[in-house]
C-alpha cells in the first residue's frame, strides 16, 4: 500500500510509514516532531528541580544519645517520599541533607550555615536542645531561610535567642512544651510519694539549664515546696562534691536538675559514693533514653523524667500513616534497640517540613515561610500548628511524666505515671520509691 493525493493535493502516507517518519524524524530533531501540528503523541513533562531538607542533629558528643535513631528516621523518610513530591502541581525530587551538630553550638551554627549557603537548602530543620536549636534558628533567621526547629523547652528556644513576644521572629518556628508544663508535671509526680517537699536543684551553666533556673525553682516553691537550689554548674565538670554536700545538708529528698546524661552519671555515681540517699531523683534531659538509664546500673531503677513522646501517644504521622506504638515497633525490630523519645521528634520535624513543602504556592522563601505559618497539620507527636502557640513563633506538644522500672525485653521500661496535662495519653503504672 503505497501512498496517495489527499484532497488538498498534498501525499499522505500509510500509518506505518507515519510511525517510521517520526522516529527517523525524532532521531534527528526530536524536538521538532515533538512540535509539529497533528502528530498526535503525549507532551513531555520536565520534572522540577531538586528541593533540599537541611536536617541538622547532634550524633556525636555528650547529647549524641539525641541523634541516636536518625539513621532510621532518615531512611524511612526517604522511603516514605519516594522519588519525588508534587509543589504548587510539579514533582520535584527531595534530597535531605544531613549534618551533625556533635553537641556544640559552635559546629550547630557552622554546619547551618554550610547548608544555607553552599547546599543551598529550601528549609533547613534541627531538633535536641538549645545547643542545636538555637544557633541553627539564628542562621536561619539571619540569613533569611524558613526553618522548622523541635526538642528544646520554647522559653529557653525563644527567650535564648532573646526573642520579643510583641515581634517574634520571620523565619523560625519551633514546636515543644515549655518550662510551665515540666515544672507542673515534676510537681504531680513528686506530690503522688510521700517527702518531706524539700526539693533541690542544680543547672547546667547553657541555654538550657539558665533557662530552667529562673523559671523552675519559684514555680516549685508557688506549689508548696522548699526549694534549696545550688546553682549552676559548668557543663564539663566532673566533681559535684559540693552540690552534693549542700542538698545532704538541707536534708533534701527530691533532686531536680538538668543535665547531659554523661554529666548526670558523673552525680549519680558521686551521690552513692558520698552516701547521699534521696528518695525521689527527676533530672530533666539526662535520664530520657534507654542508653542513659542502662548504663547507671540498678541504680538507675526508679528514676523519674518528663515524657515528651512514647508508643502510648494517641496520634499518628500523616507522611506514614502508622502509629506511634507501631513506629517504635518497626525500630525495634530494623535496629534490635528499645525506642526513644527523640525518634518521634526526629519524624515529626521532617514530616511538617514535607507538609509545608507540598502547601507552598512556589519554591521561593516568603511562600515556603508563610506554608509554615498557615500549617495545620496532625503529626507523629501531636497537632502541629503556630495560630495559637503563647508566642508567635511556638506551637506546644503535650508533655506527662515517667518512671523507669524493670523491663521484660529490656532491661528498664519507662512507664508513664502522670498524665494530668494530657489526660489523652494512657497511665501505665504508679509512682513507687527510688530503689
């Protein structure tokens, strides 16, 4: 079948002649047939550019039980995005670009600072305590880069950063619980075990640890309890002779501080050795982890802390779907190791940075900023939202508290034991002297 005169004396050709002359067409200048009129193919779509995640972490250093589950949280998602995501009706890739803060504030701001200006990242997120948080959100903040932080008490994220509560800032935003709630959530635990409510407290000389003692202590002594506070110490200190001396003293039965866990074993172990016995040992911060109980021995029996996320949280990840009972259990079963408070956190600051993604109108910095601040968004650790927080710039999560007891897999479990500031997290057990 060859070819013949069609009505506008023009030659037309058979269909597969048709088919030959447009690959032989397309070898040559593919863009042209692609072009022609009537040649009935599917458009090209080019996909967007690459999106870049600045996450930064401490995974080293005397915090780096903080970063103990990124690798995890990390390739899950990766997984969980996929090849790509759809912004403002483009698939763009997603590269999350790691960097490890090694628990100094120096390295924090300099790795930031890496990210923002040689990798050139859309959003950069970071999470575990002030010495992370705080230099990463200055960057941010300084250079123009929206940012979503996690995991430091918001007075000591934004007073440390010597925030104004009638401006806020323009770039950062941050989601945890504040001081008020710790210190309420210490006081119920402590009030459920008969002392005598003298109370005594010792902070570490950084944001953190400043911050917790102007507001912990007078919160403390508002509830009916004695407070003997011993002050800051250095963070690299290796001799709390002295604190130790002055809480035997005042015949103190409950210690409260704030410490990093290497900082906290180091008191600890001097505790027994000077035959120091109190009844009641809640360090913030130090005593979060498994890794961190564990290596106290027994000693770490009965230890009680604050409870930021578990598997009994009553919520979900909207970038998985699963639970927070079956994310800990997928961690445990991929790396053989107990779950940690952090792993929600470390999810949830890359699942909301995913979410703003996904909202913004175009991948410019004003519209990635105002995705943030228009975010409602119901996360592995709880509702995310910055419309109501107490600051312009904090959204709160809710807080209970726990105690750690013998474990069946492993060796400690920590088990929630006061839930009076949020009622929807399930009671597990109740307070039982220190051992």
């Amino acid at each position: 079948m060859g070819t013949s005169n069609d009505a506008f004396g023009e030659t037309t050709q058979s269909p597969d002649q048709d088919r030959r002359r447009i690959i032989q067409t397309i070898g040559v200048g593919g863009a042209t047939a692609l072009a022609a009129p009537g040649l009935l193919l599917r458009p090209a779509y080019a996909q967007g550019r690459t999106v870049k995640i600045g996450f930064v972490s401490p995974q080293t250093g005397p915090i780096a039980a903080f970063g103990e589950a990124d690798n995890f949280v990390l390739d899950g998602v990766r997984k969980a995005i996929g090849k790509s995501i759809k912004i403002a009706g483009v698939d763009h890739p997603v590269q999350i670009i790691s960097r490890d803060s090694q628990s100094n504030p120096n390295r924090a701001a300099e790795v930031a600072a890496q990210l923002i200006k040689n990798d050139r990242v859309d959003i950069i997120v970071a999470s575990s305590t002030s010495d992370t948080v705080n230099p990463v959100a200055d960057q941010a903040e300084l250079n123009g880069v929206p940012c979503v932080t996690a995991d430091d008490p918001w007075q000591a994220y934004f007073f440390g950063r010597k925030g104004d509560p009638k401006k806020g800032f323009d770039w950062t935003y941050h989601f945890f619980w504040g001081f008020d709630t710790i210190a309420d959530v210490f006081v119920n635990m402590w009030d459920a075990m008969p002392t005598n409510k003298i109370v005594g407290t010792l902070f570490s000389n950084d944001p953190d640890g400043i911050a917790g003692n102007q507001a912990l202590p007078p919160h403390f002594t508002g509830k009916g309890y004695k407070v003997i506070n011993v002050g800051l110490y250095t963070g690299n200190t290796d001799d709390f002779s002295a604190q130790i001396s002055a809480l035997k003293k005042e015949n103190v039965e409950i210690v409260m501080g704030i410490f990093t866990p290497p900082a906290f074993a180091t008191f600890w172990t001097q505790c027994g050795q000077q035959g120091y016995k109190p009844k009641i040992v809640t360090p913030a911060k130090a005593v979060l982890f498994p890794s961190a109980i564990e290596s106290l021995g027994a000693r770490g029996n009965g230890m009680t802390t604050e409870v930021w996320w578990s598997p009994n949280h009553p919520f979900k990840s909207g970038l998985t779907g699963q639970t927070a009972r079956q994310y800990c259990d997928e961690y445990t079963k991929a790396t053989k190791k107990q779950w940690t408070q952090p792993l929600g956190f470390k999810h949830a600051v890359l699942e909301v940075a995913i979410d703003v993604l996904k909202r913004t109108k175009k991948l410019a910095p004003a519209d990635i900023r105002d995705a943030i601040i228009a975010t409602n968004y119901n996360s592995l650790v709880g509702p995310i939202q910055w419309k109501t927080g107490p600051v312009k710039n904090v959204c709160l999560t809710p807080l209970v508290g726990g105690q750690w007891k013998p474990g069946k897999q492993f060796k400690f479990d920590l088990h929630i034991i006061d839930n009076q500031q949020a009622k929807s997290i399930p009671i597990e057990s109740k307070i039982v002297p220190l051992s």
